[in-house]
C-alpha cells in the first residue's frame, strides 16, 4: 500500500481514487509514486526515528522536505501531535534516549503530521515490552474512535476484535476468510482461522 514494494495483482483504491492497478502497466515515475505515498502514513516495526535527531525533529522533518511546510508551521503542527500521543514533554529529548513505548508514540505522531487519509501500522507492538503494549494500543484506540482509517497487521486479538471494521485473516501471504469483528470471532468457517483463534476464545470463554 506504501509503494515499497510493486504488487503483482490487484489494484489500490483509496476514497474512489484508483492509485494503481495491475492493469495499468506503464511505468509511473518517482515524483508519482511520491504523491501517492502521501495518501498513507506509515507505522514501523521498529519504530525507525532517525537516531540523531531529537524528537521534535523527528516530526519536523518529513513536513518540511516533502510537504514544504516552513520550521514553524511544522513545529506547531508537530507539536499538536505529539501532546495528542502524551509526547510533548519530551520535545527535546534525543531519540535514543526514549523507552520502546515512548519511541512508537513518536513514531505515530511523526506519521500523522503528515497527515495521511490511511495509517498503516506494521506490528506495531511487536517490539515493545508487554507492560509497554497497552498504552500504544490505547493511542490507537482513540484513533479509532476518531474514525481515522486505519490498516493494522496485529496478533492483538482482542484489540483487533475491539476496534476493527473488518478483519482479515492471512496465512502465508494468502487470504484466508474476511469478514466483520462479529463474523471471524464469533463464527469463523475456516478450520485454518478456527485454529488460530482457538487459544483467544477459550481463554475468553474462561473469563
């Protein structure tokens, strides 16, 4: 969905607009693939702040050199983000100085000063400590409750449950069912899905 990799099939469709389709096989330049990366923000793994720049600048950056924005209008825009993922406070800090958790706060206010219509998130708690797990899932939470799309690759089931319009269930690379949060929790027809859900609603039939 990002362009960093060409899809082989299918197409790209965000609020009507078809950003790509494998049946368009003309080679599109750098500057369009560039203004079709802005329709998503992007959420690593690893959090991937840039270790020698602080966190303000971490959230400055991308506006200023992609989306021409001057120092100050990206500062406040920036600064906007961060107070809303509990951040501000730690402006100035080095990046290299912040706790897992702290650094994927970041991470989520840096994609959202660009803001994207889509935010992507890529395990976005799979590197965090399990006490750190929480207060990111509560962030993207009110995310969801501020109706910003989001696409998240998770093994968090309950989140998934919780705050999903619809879910996909993949096995190596490979849809398996889809459906509502109510449909794939609640009555999952794939013997593949049932297996992997199998450990989550018995420990919830247990609660």
């Amino acid at each position: 969905l990002n362009f960093l990799e060409t899809a082989d099939t299918g197409s790209i469709t965000v609020a009507g607009e078809t950003l790509w389709s494998a049946a368009d096989t003309r080679t599109q330049s750098e500057e369009a693939i560039r203004k079709k990366r802005l329709h998503f923000g992007l959420v690593f793994q690893n959090f991937n702040l840039f270790s020698n720049k602080n966190v303000l600048e971490n959230c400055v950056i991308g506006q200023m050199k992609v989306l021409k924005k001057s120092r100050a209008e990206a500062e406040e825009r920036a600064m906007t983000y961060l107070k809303k993922v509990g951040m501000d406070a730690f402006a100035r800090a080095g990046s290299v100085q912040l706790s897992g958790g702290q650094k994927q706060r970041v991470a989520i206010a840096r994609a959202l000063c660009m803001q994207p219509e889509v935010l992507l998130f890529d395990e976005p708690t799979s590197a965090l400590d399990p006490e750190m797990v929480g207060e990111i899932l509560d962030v993207m939470k009110e995310l969801a409750r501020e109706k910003m799309t989001m696409v998240i690759v998770t093994h968090e089931m309950g989140f998934a449950r919780d705050v999903s319009d619809r879910v996909v269930f993949m096995d190596s690379g490979v849809i398996v069912e889809e459906g509502s949060p109510e449909e794939i929790f609640g009555h999952p027809k794939n013997e593949r899905t049932k297996t992997f859900l199998s450990r989550y609603l018995n420990a919830r039939k247990s609660d």
